[in-house]
C-alpha cells in the first residue's frame, strides 16, 4: 500500500489516498505509511509530485475535518506531512501558499536543514521575478516580518523608548533591520556584526542564535539578492566539490528486482547531482545549459563528468528549459545539428529543423547526449529518458511522456523511437 511506482512515481498512489476511510485514517500504520511515501517524494525532489500528493493529503482532510478534535495527534501528524511536501513543492505552489509557509512553518524548515535558498533560487527563477526589486521579493520580505513563530524566550527591547515586544521571528528581522542605517546593504560580515554587538541577540543561547542566523540568511538573501549570489559564488569557487563516481549497472533481464534496483540508482544519481549543477547555474538557463555543453565536450585533456551531465538535464528538464534548449540557437543544439548532418539519415537533420521541439527530436536529442556522447548502453540511456520524460509530464508536457519506457519480458528499459 502507498508505495511509488517505479517508472510512473506517486500518480498511481493518489487513487489509495483519496480512498482512505474513517478507520483506516486512525490507525498508526496509516501514518506509518503515509510518512515513508513523503520521505521518498521529497527525497526525489520533485516539485509535481509533492505537489500532487499534499493536495490529495488537503482533500483528506477536509473530509475528516472532526478529528481535528476527536484524533488531534494523527491530524497534527497528517499536517506536518503536508507542509513538508509544500516544502518540496516550493518552485511551483501559489504564492499564497509560499507566503504561508514562510509565515507559519520557517522555524520547521530551519530545524530540518531544509535549504531555502535554494528554494528561493529557483521559484525567483522560474517566475522570472526581478533580482533587485522583483514584486515577490517584496512580499516575501513582508511575509518572513509577520512571522509569529518564538526565536528565543526573552523579550525584544526594540526601539527609543525600549518597549518589549515578544521574541518572533518577525520582530527579531525589525531588529535586525533597525541595527544599522537606512539603506545598508547586508552580507555575512553584518550578520556577524549584529550577534557580537546587538543588544538582544546578545543574549540569545547557542541553539537559538543558529536558527535566527539562518533566518536572517534567507532575509538578507531576499533582500539584498547581489550580495548573497555573491558571497555564494565565492564560496563554490572556494569549495569545488569533487565528482561522484560512475555508479555500477544492475545487470539486465532481472524482471521487476531489476527495474527497481536500476531505477533507485538512477534515482540517486540524478538527485544529488541536480542539486550540484543548481549550485553551479545559480538558476540561470544560459549558466546550467553551459554546464552541459562543457562536459558534454570537453576541452582536450580533460573529461567529461557524467553526473553533472546527468544533474543539468534534470535541472533544465524542472526549469522547463529542456524544449528551450533545442528551440533556441545555442552551442548543444549547435552540436547536435551538426552531428544529424554528419551521420544522421538524410531526412533527420531537415526534420529536425522544422519540429526541434517535438517528442521524437527530443528522444533524438537524449540518445544523442547518453548514448553517443556519455556512452551509455541503449537500456541504461532509456531508463534516464523515462525519468526525464515524467518529469516533463508533472510539468504539463504529458506527450514526452513516453519516448521510453520499461519491457517486461526483457527486463530492459527501451526506446520508443
């Protein structure tokens, strides 16, 4: 019950969810199972899924809205679940729902190492919402200054006439804000300044000035976004992590054993290396589609890196950026062009031309990058086109859905085309 598919992810799911009764509801191993579906949904770190589920989680709710009172412990529990996958779903929800969680739910992110930034990084990018004065950065500001959530247990003495106000987090980044003059643009050398010399947080434990940093570190990077990127900039520049090393292949034709040891390879594969090349591309289309570009060739003497070529597809297949890669003229598709004039079949580089974004250029293009250029096996390269392909079909694209998929009788991923 409650489990992923392998291939199709949590949509075969929804169904068992929606379909959980009164009794069921209450009973531990409902929540036991519910609990162990959202740990892998936010672990695969995609946003339509957690999407997906926590409305289905919602829709329960209200229909058990009674045990609010009547089963408070598994309705709190059912609750957590749901900001948790907003959390995960955080690129693509409303931004009233961003508003919320930031208003409500920031000391449960801050306590669970959830990375905001990041988050920050790719909901600004995908809304395209301006660095310096973007009208969600002002929100977003507003909404972390209404926060009501405690930050330590004495009270704030803010302002000329020392008045004590209650320690919220909103009141806190008042604080913060007042502590230097007007129009002071902040980094990590200000903070810094702030908890030696500011008179409240002088006084704040250990525990408790570690969350209000990182609070104050999403604020600042709200705020004050050119000095944040960077700050972060230099330190990647400073900390160049090394590449993940090839991941064996389970040998082919094992049935389902097979397919789901393959699929979790590849699942941990792409995971962690997205969240590398998010780092690198800082959210921008041109810097990820580079980071592609320059290991899918390499300069001489150097090598390719597999997972970062792996990490970008993600990326740019999330961002909504793998159908704009091949649309527009950049040095990928330049590659690819001349690889179907080269050793194509004649009709494949005109065709092409005429429909780069459809599912069987696309399905090209992947075999193209996996199979010709990374090296990997026909079964292998369509197992990572499947992934690709939902991900591109949570995204609204559902007829790349099925460039591959996975044949039972074989037990090998193939492809379509």
């Amino acid at each position: 019950m409650l489990e992923l598919h392998p291939i199709f992810g949590v949509t075969p799911v929804l169904d068992e969810v929606s379909r959980i009764d009164a009794t069921n509801f209450r009973d531990p191993a409902t929540i036991k199972a519910l609990t162990a579906l959202v740990d892998r949904v936010v672990e695969e770190a995609e946003p339509g899924e957690a999407q997906d589920l926590f409305r289905a989680l919602e829709e329960l709710l209200k229909k058990f809205s009674q045990f609010e009172i009547e089963a408070p412990d598994e309705y709190a529990q059912a609750q957590g679940l749901i900001v948790r996958l907003k959390f995960a779903a955080f690129a693509v929800i409303k931004t009233e729902e961003v508003e919320e969680l930031l208003e409500k739910h920031l000391l449960s992110a801050v306590k669970d190492d959830i990375n905001l930034i990041g988050l920050l990084t790719e909901r600004f990018s995908a809304f395209e919402d301006g660095v310096a004065h973007g009208a969600m950065r002002k929100r977003l500001m507003q909404t972390l200054q209404n926060n009501s959530e405690p930050v330590g247990s004495d009270p704030l003495v803010v302002g000329s006439g020392l008045q004590a106000k209650p320690p919220t987090a909103g009141d806190w980044l008042k604080d913060y804000d007042q502590f230097f003059p007007a129009f002071t643009m902040r980094g990590s050398l200000e903070r810094l300044r702030y908890f030696n010399e500011g008179t409240n947080a002088r006084r704040l434990n250990p525990q408790d000035r570690q969350i209000l940093l990182k609070i104050m570190e999403v604020y600042d990077f709200i705020r004050f976004p050119t000095v944040a990127l960077k700050e972060r900039r230099i330190i990647s520049a400073s900390a160049s992590p090394a590449s993940l090393p090839p991941r064996a292949i389970p040998p082919q034709g094992q049935g389902l054993a097979g397919l789901k040891e393959l699929v979790e390879i590849f699942n941990n594969e792409l995971i962690s290396t997205a969240k590398r090349v998010n780092e690198i591309g800082q959210g921008e289309f041109s810097k990820t589609a580079r980071v592609l570009y320059d290991n899918l060739f390499p300069l001489p003497g150097a090598s390719h890196d597999r997972a970062l070529v792996l990490g970008a597809l993600v990326v740019l297949a999330r961002q909504g950026w793998l159908l704009k890669l091949l649309e527009e003229q950049n040095p990928v598709r330049e590659q690819f062009e001349k690889y179907l004039r080269q050793e194509g079949r004649p009709e494949e580089a005109p065709a092409f031309a005429l429909a780069p974004t459809s599912p069987v250029s696309l399905g090209k293009f992947l075999r193209f990058v996996l199979v010709r250029r990374m090296r990997m096996n026909e079964s292998e390269a369509a197992a990572v086109a499947v992934r690709l392909g939902n991900i591109l079909k949570q995204n609204g694209k559902p007829e790349y859905f099925d460039m591959a998929y996975y044949d039972q009788q074989s037990g090998m991923f193939r492809w379509k085309l």
